[in-house]
C-alpha cells in the first residue's frame, strides 16, 4: 500500500516555503491539504491562484458549491473544512447540514445553486434543461454558471486528492449526515 506523508516547511521549495509562510499568517497554520499539494513544485501556488480567482459568486454561494461537491465526493477532509468555512461565512450550523443533505429550501436562489451544483457533479455536466433553466429562473446568469463549473473543479480537484492520501484532517470534524435515498438526491 502506498504512504503519502505531509512535507513539512523544511522539505519544501523555497517557493513553497514562502507560501507555507503567507498561510501561517493569513490561517495561523498550513492545513494538511495545502501542504500535501506542495509535495509537487508547483501544485500548491497553481491551485491557489485557481481556488482564489475572482467570482460572481458570493462566498455563501462559494461555500454553498464547497459542501455540495465534497458531500458528493464524500470527502471528509473538504467537509470538516468547508464545515468551518461555512460558518464563518454566516450559515448556522443547520444550514450546513441542510446543504449537505440536500434539503436547503429556506433561500430558494440558494437552493437552486445546491440541486444545480449536484446535478452538474452527478451528471457530469450533462444536465437537463430544466435543471439550467431553474437554476436561471432563481436569478443566475450564464457568468455565474461559468463559476459555478470552475468551483465544481476547484473542490473535485481537493477532494480527489484528500481520498486518494487521505491524510489526517486537521479541521473539526464535521458531522455525519444521514445517507439519503437516491430518490431525494438530485
């Protein structure tokens, strides 16, 4: 079986190092995630200039895609993190479970970018017209689709890379949620 280890600041580039720096200051640690990425030259600077980019999307709504995706995913790694995230952002921890379980129907724009999103992670794009046009009726444009895709990307990216090493988790952990039935996903 193979061993993925977190590098430490010391067997880093120096590149790296400087970015280990930046997030010590900016989080007050380097998350696990993060550093694993820096085990590559040039993965952890890339995927925070994509995870950083400018968007349409508000950080609730960012937030709403985080937890979308990692529940799809099933990565516990970006759930505990994006569960932190989230709450900062202003969702009760209700909230995050509702998203999580699919069941967010208190904000309906907010509840069309959660059934958009997973229908866009499940179907792998393919999704209905019906699904693109509830999720325009709810207020989106074809730019904030855009983001919605390249968040989808952003998150499927961490999420592959967590279960894949699935290093240690250095968030809370968030809370299991009840497994619902295919017919309520989606």
């Amino acid at each position: 079986m193979a061993r993925f280890s977190i590098p430490t600041k010391a067997e880093v580039t120096e590149d790296n190092q400087l970015i280990f720096d930046n997030l010590e200051k900016g989080l007050g640690f380097v998350p696990n995630l993060y550093a694993y990425y820096a085990t590559n030259e040039t993965a952890l600077g890339d995927y925070l200039t994509f995870q950083n980019r400018k968007s349409t999307l508000s950080k609730k709504e960012i937030e709403i895609v985080n937890l979308v995706v990692s529940q799809y995913n099933d990565c516990g790694y970006c759930l505990s993190a994006h569960t932190v995230v989230a709450g900062m952002n202003g969702f009760s921890s209700e909230e995050i479970l509702e998203v999580r379980n699919n069941t967010t129907h208190k904000d309906s724009k907010l509840a069309a970018l959660a059934d958009f999103t997973l229908a866009v992670t499940k179907e792998k794009g393919k999704v209905s017209n019906q699904q693109k046009e509830n999720f325009f009726a709810a207020g989106y444009s074809e730019a904030n689709l855009i983001d919605v895709v390249l968040k989808i990307g952003d998150k499927v990216i961490s999420n592959y890379i967590h279960n894949i090493a699935d290093f240690a988790i250095d968030f809370p952990l968030a809370p299991q949620v009840e497994e619902a039935s295919p017919a309520e996903v989606g």
